[in-house]
C-alpha cells in the first residue's frame, strides 16, 4: 500500500473509532455503508486520489435533511466512476 493511501486509510480508521459524526456533528450518515466506510473502500481499491475524489462526491450526498430511510449504495469496483 502506498504512502498516501495508508495515511488516508489510518485517518478513516481513526475517524471511524471515534464515531465523530455522531458525537461532533450530531447527524448519522444517509447511506450504507457510511460515508466514511465508502471512503475507505474506494481508496484501497481506486488508490489514494481517485478514492478520495470519489469519497468527497459521497459525501456531498450525504446528510439530506429529508431522507427518511438509508439508502444502500456500495462502491461500485467494476464501473469506472470518474
């Protein structure tokens, strides 16, 4: 695993542990898995920048104030996304 990529990973663990949305922001994730798991998948399996870029567009997703259920929506490893 790359440098980056490892980094990133370990501050999604890190994240991940500490439940930080829940406790700093109050709000749960819309989808499943989370955001932050999304993430997580996507840069182990696209590499540290497509990952990312791929995290951040799930992200912009995430928290719509009337969603009333959770969606699922996994990353999808066999379509290319960017």
């Amino acid at each position: 695993m790359a440098v980056l990529q490892n980094f990133i990973v370990r501050m999604i663990d890190a994240h991940q542990t500490k439940r930080v949305g829940l406790g700093v922001y109050r709000v749960e994730c819309n989808f499943e898995p989370s955001c932050s798991e999304y993430t997580k998948q996507a840069v182990l399996h696209y590499g540290a920048i497509k990952g990312s870029m791929l995290g951040v567009k799930r992200i912009k997703r995430c928290n719509d104030r009337d969603q009333v259920g959770t969606r699922h929506d996994p990353l999808l490893k066999d379509c290319d996304h960017v």
